[in-house]
C-alpha cells in the first residue's frame, strides 16, 4: 500500500468551510463521497481509475488519473484530512489481445499471439517481458514523472494471487443472477455462447469466449470446450485459472476490494449501469463516480489507444507544460472537447492567465480557480519578468504572441528571440527567466512543427493596402520608445479610418474596430489567420521591424496568394 503524501496545507477552518460551498466540481464529487461514508460507515476510501493496457498510454488515460486526483484531494480538503485514502491505477492487462494496434512495430510478431493475456504476449518494442508490462511501464513512468501518489495493480498478479477469488466465487455461486443482468444487453447470437467467466486454455493460453457447460461450485469450477479440437476442460475459476468478462470484471474489482469512487467515459453509462447491478449481486455497493465527455480528434472522431489519432502524453509534452495539460483535464470535464494539437496554445496562455489571477482573488475564487486544483491547492508564484525584482508577469509575453514572434522574425533560435524578448523587457534573460525561457523552447517546437508548414500570406486587398500604409506613417510618428498601449491606440486609430465597426461605438461616440481588420494584419503580415493583441506584438517585435514587414507586404515580397 502506498499512503499519501501529507498535505502541505494548512488546513484552516476557514478553508474546510469554503471547500464544503465550493462549486467546483472537484468538491462537489468529493461531498458525494463524505455522504456515501455516512450510509456505508467505511474507514477509509479507495479511489480506482481503470486502464486497457491494449494500445500505448495517451492522454484521456492521464486525465482520468489526474481528474480523479483532483477529487481525491478536494476530499481530503473537505474532511480535514481525517479520513485515510487511497489511490489504485488498475490494469486489466489480463485481457486477451483482440487485435494488432495500429500504431506499434513487429506487427507481425503480435499476430500470433492474438486472444492471449496482454502479459503474455510479447513485447514488439523488445524492451519488457511483454506488451502488457510495456505498456503499464509507460503508463506508470508518466504518472511517476507527474508525481501521483498512486499503487499500481496489475490483472494478471492480482487473479494470480488470489486477491479476486472470493467474489470469483459468490459469482459463480449466483451465476443465474449475473446472466439475467447480461443476456438482455446481448444480440441474440452473442447469448448463446455468453458466459461470465473466461476460461484461460491450459495449453495455449489463451482466453476462451466460449460457452459455459457445466458448473462445480464446490470445486470452484467450469467445464467447457475447445472449439477447434473438441477437448474438454475442467478450469478453476480461481487462481488465474479464468477471468471474468470485461462487465462483469468491472463489478468484480469493485466488490472485490471495495472501490469507493471511480470515474469513466460517456460511453459507459450503460456500462457503470450493469456493473454497478452485478456489484450488488456480488453482495456490496458500488462506487460514486460520474461520467465525463470523450476526447475528439481534430476530426470530430473519439480518440482511441489502437488508432493513435489523438494526442500521445509525450506529444502534448514537447509542446507545452505539464500544468496545461492538467489544466485541460480540469476545465468542462462533462463537454467534449477537441484533444488536437490546435488546443495547446490557448491552454498554455490560459494555464498563465489563471494563476496571474490568483493572488488577487478572495478564498472563494481560489478554491474554484483551476490552478488551485492543478497544483494540489498550493499554485507557485508567477514568475515576474527580469526576476524576482520585476513588476510585469511573465504571462504578459503568451505563446500566442511567441509563436508570431518566430513567425514574423523567420528565427527558431533562442538566442534571436531573447534579443527581442531582453529589448522588450530589459533584465529579462533565461537565468532570470526560466519559466519564459521554457516557454521560448515550446513556441519554437510548435511553431516549426505546426504553424510554418500551414503558414500562407496573402496580398493585401486594395482597401487593405491603404490601411498599411497608413499604419506604416502611424508607427513611423510615434515616440522613439513607445509603450504597448500608444501603439496600441495608433494601431486602433487606423483600422477605425479603414475598417471602422459602427455597431460598436466606444464611450466617446467613435465607431469600433472590425475584427477584419486584425485578421488580415495577421494574413497579410504574418501568413496566419488569427494572433494577440497586435499592440503588443508590435512593441514586442519592434516598431522598425514591423514597419519593414509592411514594406515587404506593400512590396509583394511576402504574399504566397493573391487576395
């Protein structure tokens, strides 16, 4: 058993009182939990999260890891601390290989083994003893490098054991009872050769889907035969000798060890459904959870471990922070949501935008401000630039805005960009920096893998032409050192002459600025369709260097299309 760590909160009264009125949802799934302990009387809570260890770890297998962490702290919050927990990361590793995955090597070595135990099949990465123990170790080297407080327990050890035989079998004891749950959820073809429990082949190994003949539940046993050789065998349910299908598994590890809580997808309400309906029928209470929306790919389509058409953990990670990341886990968990390399940028300038907030917010907000629950209810100071002495945050320079910074300098070297960023902010540098350096590294890595290859300029339209050159004698008129907000306000005088938005005055009566006109500075400047607030890319960039963008523009030298 692995203890959690000891909180490093101080658990003041006003926090315990604050976290039990808290809206987010982390507290909210966690008073589901303090009353599930008052019906059920138990000392102490476990936590389960669910792994197929079929394909190679990503990112919704992180998320529901790091979900389910952010409820367990918020119940620790909630109850003082007085209530010990636990954390168990399953793998159903013990699952017969249905198919090759697309998207690992040897292809060809797997075929042979298909229908065995995942720990029985070998390795096609030629590092572990298995494709199963593969798999776990990458799932479990992320969670270690994110530092959860987890056990880990693998299928295959814990039938081997013994840990499940008990329920193993009450289940076969009340074998009618679980096949009146399942056989309505079945096609007609599927319920004649349905059983709940899987037979592990004696002689080779593989895990039967086959009927159920007889039944010995003073032995423990089934009877049941191979279909390609027409033997009989006499298989124990327990010891490892059979596994239950994947349902009824489901409801096995929860009676079986007394699973308190656990989350899972949209696509299993049924499926929590009939387990829970087993659990009972096993003789315990299966846990609170609640059933979060799935992860798409830029398709629209649900990600899965087999096709690998979402985002890998290593991918988001050679992008951007790990606090990004779990700041996607946490925001809307009950919205689909695209999980594509397009949402990155927006989760890594609001992962800063938040925790800038912090520090000003009342308890209250604190507790429902997404970095509180990102970093265990104790977020790191914002970094400042130039240091621990300077005034403005470091997240006043997004990745929105290094992106353009690359895009507009054609520079994807550190060195270039802090001699912009240090111009920008003196006493700013990486050694003071660190977090903004970091950030440097992940702008240029994104920006040459994703933006450059998309990037497309245009030529500016003929009302468009006149706008940059009047932006061109604007940013020439301006101070020799100005600030963000006079560039800003001049940038702003230009498109209210040329693209003025009448629906929208300002308190002095003057129309707006239509948004056209910052989208086709973007397209017709910096080959993209959307950026920050262009004020503020100027004064990082440079007046001068942004006045010859606009010669170049003006010059045809940077269109790729003609408007």
């Amino acid at each position: 058993m692995t203890a959690p760590r000891p909180l490093a909160l101080d658990l003041t009264p006003a926090l315990i009182e604050a976290a039990a009125k808290s809206k987010a949802w982390p507290f909210e799934e966690a008073r589901k939990i303090v009353a599930r302990l008052e019906k059920t009387g138990k000392g102490e809570v476990l936590f389960e999260t669910g792994y197929g260890p079929s394909g190679l770890p990503h990112i919704g297998t992180f998320g529901e890891v790091a979900r389910t962490t952010m409820v367990l702290h918020a119940f620790r919050v909630l109850t003082g601390d007085r209530v010990p927990t636990r954390l168990l990361c399953f793998s159903d590793d013990m699952d017969g290989m249905r198919k090759v995955p697309d998207n690992v090597p040897n292809q060809d070595l797997l075929r042979g083994h298909l229908g065995k135990p995942l720990t029985r099949v070998p390795d096609p990465f030629g590092t572990h003893d298995s494709f199963g123990h593969h798999n776990n170790a990458r799932l479990r080297g992320f969670l270690d490098a994110f530092g959860f407080t987890y056990e880990f327990a693998s299928a295959t050890d814990y039938y081997a054991a013994g840990r499940l035989d008990e329920k193993l079998l009450v289940m076969l004891e009340r074998y009618d009872d679980v096949m009146a749950i399942m056989l309505p959820t079945l096609r007609e073809e599927r319920r004649r050769t349905y059983a709940p429990f899987l037979p592990v082949h004696p002689k080779t190994g593989v895990v039967m889907q086959v009927p159920i003949e007889e039944r010995n539940v003073a032995r423990g046993t089934v009877v049941w035969t191979d279909p390609d050789t027409g033997e009989r065998f006499e298989t124990p349910v327990t010891g490892g000798g059979a596994k239950a299908q994947w349902k009824p598994d489901w409801a096995l590890r929860w009676a079986a060890l007394g699973v308190d809580y656990e989350m899972s997808g949209k696509d299993h309400i049924d499926n929590v459904r009939i387990s829970g309906q087993i659990c009972r029928v096993l003789g315990e209470r299966p846990p609170e959870g609640f059933n979060y929306e799935l992860f798409l790919d830029d398709q629209g389509q649900k990600i899965s471990k087999s096709k690998g058409n979402g985002l890998t953990i290593d991918e988001w990670l050679s992008y951007a922070s790990p606090e990004s990341l779990s700041l996607f886990m946490f925001r809307e968990p009950k919205a689909a949501k695209r999980l594509y390399f397009d949402v990155i940028p927006k989760n890594v300038d609001e992962y800063a935008q938040f925790l800038e907030a912090y520090r000003r917010q009342p308890l209250e907000q604190q507790l429902g401000n997404p970095v509180w629950h990102v970093h265990s209810g104790l977020p790191p100071e914002p970094e400042r630039i130039g240091g621990a002495a300077g005034n403005a945050p470091s997240s006043s320079i997004s990745f929105t805005m290094l992106l353009n910074l690359v895009s507009a300098s054609n520079a994807e070297d550190r060195a270039v960009l802090w001699g912009f960023l240090s111009r920008y902010a003196p006493g700013a540098s990486p050694a003071s920096n660190p977090e903004l350096d970091r950030l440097v590294g992940y702008a240029i890595r994104y920006f040459h893998d994703f933006v450059k290859p998309g990037k497309v300029f245009r030529a500016p339209t003929a009302t468009e032409r006149a706008a940059l050159e009047a932006l061109d004698a604007a940013l020439g008129a301006l101070p020799a050192v100005p600030d963000g907000d006079a560039i800003q306000a001049a940038v702003y005088d230009v498109g209210r002459s040329h693209f003025p938005d009448t629906k929208k005055l300002g308190p002095d009566g003057r129309p707006g600025v239509s948004q056209e006109f910052f989208a086709s500075l973007y397209q017709v400047l910096i080959g993209q369709e959307r950026g920050p607030r262009f004020g503020s890319f100027v004064a990082l960039y440079g007046v001068a260097e942004t006045r010859t963008l606009i010669g170049k523009a003006l010059a045809g030298t940077l269109a790729t299309k003609v408007a």
